[in-house]
C-alpha cells in the first residue's frame, strides 16, 4: 500500500512537475470561459478548478487525470444562476458532491461496464471535435498574425519532440506557450491574451457557505440542478477515466473516483467555486505530456492558483494564440482516427452506435445525452442479434400422439415472440415435450411465454412434459411461472 502511494506520487517527479505546469496555463483561460458560460466571475471557475485538481490529487481513483471546472458542467448551470444567483449554485454545488459520494458508496461507478467501445469511441470523437469548435471564436474575425502565431505554436508542438537529447525533456506544448509569450512581449504584437477575457483574482479562496435557507424550498430548486450535475459529473469522469487507462495500460478504481468527485465537489463549494468534473482535454496534455501520477494533478491546481494570484501580470500577457494550438493538437491526438478507417469493416450496428453518439452529444453539447441514445442502440442491438440466436426443432416420434419440442439458445424478450411462433397450437396430439436443456430463460417474458405454451396446450387436453431446465432458469421459472401451479389447474377445470 505504502509502496503503491510513493510510485503514484514520486515515481515520476520531473515528468510530473513539467506536465502539470503546462496543463495549469492551459487550464486558465477554460476556466475563465466556462466561468462565462455559466453566468459567473471568472474567479469563481478558477477557484473551482484549483480546488477540484488538488483535492482530487488526494482523493480520486485515476492518477494522472485532471479535474477541474468544465464545459459540460457549466452548461447546466445557467438556468440556475440566472434565476437564484451564485449562492444557489455554491449549494447545488455542495449537493452535487453528496449525490456523487453516495454514487460511489453504492457502486455506481461498476456500471461503466456496460457501456460499449461504440460509445467510448464515439464520446471521445464528440469531445475532440467539440474542442476543435471551441477554438473557432479565437481564429475567426481575427488577423494573419493570430494564423502564423498558431501555426507556428502547431510547428513547435510537433516538430520540437523531433529534436535529439532535448526534445524527450521539456514538453512541447510548455515549449510553445513559453515561445509564443516571448514573441507576443518582444515584438509588441496586437493580438488577444489571457488577461482579455476577464479579471484574474488577486486574493486567495476563503471559506464560504452558502447564503440560502435552509429549508425544503431551497432543496426542491437546487435538487435538479444537482442530479443532473452529478451524472454528467460522473459520466464524463468515469469516461476519461476510461481513456487514461487506455493511453498508460494502467487500470483505475472507478467507485473511488466517484466518491473523490464528489469530496473535490463539496471543497469547491465552500471555497466558492462550481462543480466540476474530469476534463478529457487537459487529461490529454498531462499523458502526452509525460505526466503520470497524482503529482501531475496536484501541481496543476497548485501552480493555477499561484500564477493566477500572484503572477497574474505573466500570465496576462500569454496570447490565446499559443492556447489555441495546444487545444488543436489536444483535438487531434483526442479524435480516434482508426474509427473512421475500420468504418467499412466494422459491424454496421456499432457503426450507427458510434456515429449517433457522435451526432447527439455534439448537437446538444450534453454528454449524458449522447452517451445514453449510444448506450440504448447498443442494447438494442445486442438483444436484437442475441434474439436470433434461438432456434427451435421439432421431430413427432408418433404421428397424433407425441411431438419433441427442442429448444436451443437465449429466451428473453426480445426472442418470446420467435418462440411462440414455433408450436403449433392447432396439430391434434396426446403429449408434447418441450426440451429445454439446451437453453436459457433470462426474464419475466420468457417465462410468461413458457406458461403461454404450456396451458395452451393443455387447455386443448395435450399433456406437457417441460424437460431438462437448468437451475438459473428453474430458480426464475419456479418462482413467477404459473403452470404447475394450483391456480393453473383451477382455470384448467374451469375452462
């Protein structure tokens, strides 16, 4: 265990401390934007951010991924501070922590693995190309030194990791800014920075609880707000999650990272910050980066309140330029380009599963939407091709006397009516026996349709022999079946 925190934390110093700065100046200006999106102080999403990062440094079940204030979130925020103010929305912050906390206590975070590569792959793609539309508003309407200034950020993003000895040291996204600033401060040039799309704070969070009664009135407004702040919370944190597994074949304790949201959560609400949740984006530079650890988190909380408080001129002056070009690359390296060149050989059903999520989540910009309309036709699909699956034979040993029913495969109810339709209700027989060893019965439909077989038949006078169930479909039949039942035999009489 011991062995375990000193790698998460200081098995990676160097890697961690240079990726953490860099996603720190990366995680200003998105904090500041989604500050107002939601209708806030700029203060409020950079507290936010620095609270959530380092609490969940300490907390959180997936070392090397970054939390903060975010997109997805703030989006959901409007509506609430708009019509109540800050102060219902640092209580729906609070609450929102304690929804996700309890998520994590009843083992929510388990229930990611029902959601398919389809979806992971078309969630990720969403979010890469949202990213990419977030950067349009600072390359439209501007002038050719905001082109050559990102192009050239792109430059050294790419082409600096070439370079022999020195390119594997410093990443190259810190290389860019620290580059891009030095030019912006020495040649003077007319181009938007940091410091021009709000006011930095000057002081540092305090203590803050929220100024509302505390009674069911204020509950009932903010309970919402705060389940859907929750979810998309989660959603998009245990989805990143699952993406930072990916990149450093390392593995993540999902219900933690719930409950570590929802401790993170609870600290930005009495600091006077919003919810937030993982960020796919500032995850990405962190791994590609060389960050690897909790440090890496805890540095970029860290280093953001520094610079932001007490650098607040330097940082100012970082053009928006130099941003733009780490946040396309973090685009690029986001957007899974082999999903597009495995179209022709994939399944078309994951297919259509990866596409409609890409389409819905960057439609509506709400990732909990998307990421059920792809859950859902994936299940769909799946009980779909499970259903065909089933196939049943028949054989009569004696014509008019006996018939074998065999049944083979999936019996749920997405298969009833296929099996249904396989008796043949209206052939004269004296016993008929339905060979079940061979299959499964999943579900409440499955066994309605087994008693619909069974005493329709014997209603005509056929006696039923149901042979060979296994134990799990035994256990189901026995206990909501009705044939074989008392009752069943009372309707047989009245009938």
């Amino acid at each position: 265990m011991i062995q375990n925190l000193h790698q998460q934390w200081f098995g990676n110093i160097r890697g961690d401390l240079l990726a953490g700065l860099v996603v720190a100046l990366a995680l200003i200006p998105e904090a500041i934007a989604f500050s107002i999106i939601a209708g806030v102080d700029p203060k409020v999403g950079l507290y936010a951010s620095f609270c959530i990062a380092v609490i969940i440094a300490f907390v959180g079940g997936r070392p090397g991924m970054i939390s903060a204030a975010t997109g997805a979130m703030a989006l959901l925020m409007v509506t609430l501070v708009k019509e109540h103010g800050l102060q219902y929305l640092l209580a729906a912050t609070l609450l929102t922590g304690v929804l996700q906390i309890l998520a994590g206590f009843l083992r929510l975070g388990s229930l990611m693995r029902f959601v398919s590569r389809s979806v992971v792959t078309g969630f990720v793609n969403a979010l890469a190309i949202l990213i990419f539309m977030a950067q349009l508003p600072e390359l439209t309407n501007v002038t050719w030194v905001v082109y050559a200034m990102t192009a050239a950020g792109l430059g050294i993003i790419y082409l600096f990791p070439l370079l022999p000895r020195i390119g594997k040291s410093v990443p190259s996204p810190l290389v860019c800014i620290l580059a891009l600033t030095a030019v912006s401060v020495v040649m003077g040039l007319d181009i938007r920075t940091v410091g021009d799309m709000g006011e930095l704070p000057d002081t540092l969070p305090v203590f803050l609880w929220p100024e509302v009664p505390l009674n069911l009135e204020t509950l009932w407004i903010i309970l919402p707000y705060s389940a859907g702040l929750a979810v998309v919370g989660l959603l998009e944190s245990l989805m990143t999650a699952n993406i930072v597994d990916d990149l450093t074949d390392t593995g993540s304790d999902r219900n933690r990272e719930c409950k570590g949201q929802g401790i993170a959560n609870i600290g930005s609400g009495l600091l006077g910050g919003m919810a937030g949740c993982a960020m796919i984006g500032q995850s990405i530079i962190n791994i590609k980066s060389g960050g690897r650890g909790r440090l890496s988190t805890f540095t970029a909380g860290f280093l953001l309140l520094i610079m932001v408080v007490f650098l607040d001129e330097w940082i100012g002056q970082i053009p928006m330029a130099a941003l733009v070009a780490v946040m396309i690359m973090v685009s690029i390296g986001t957007f899974s380009w082999d999903s597009l060149k495995n179209l022709p050989t994939n399944p078309l059903s994951s297919n259509l599963v990866m596409l409609a999520t890409v389409a819905v989540v960057v439609a509506t910009h709400n990732l909990a939407i998307g990421v059920f309309v792809g859950v859902l036709l994936a299940s769909l699909f799946f009980a779909n091709r499970i259903g065909h699956y089933m196939s049943i034979d028949s054989h009569c040993d004696q014509p008019g006397e006996h018939r074998v029913y065999s049944i083979h495969g999936q019996v749920f109810f997405a298969s009833t009516e296929k099996f249904l339709s396989a008796f043949d209700f209206r052939e004269a027989l004296d016993r008929v026996t339905i060979d079940v060893r061979d299959a499964h019965f999943w579900d409440l439909t499955a066994v309605a349709a087994l008693d619909k077989v069974v005493l329709k038949f014997r209603r005509d006078g056929t006696e039923v022999t149901v042979l060979g169930l296994n134990e799990a479909s035994q256990t189901i039949v026995d206990r909501f079946g009705q044939h074989d039942k008392p009752e069943e035999m009372h309707d047989i009489v009245k009938h």
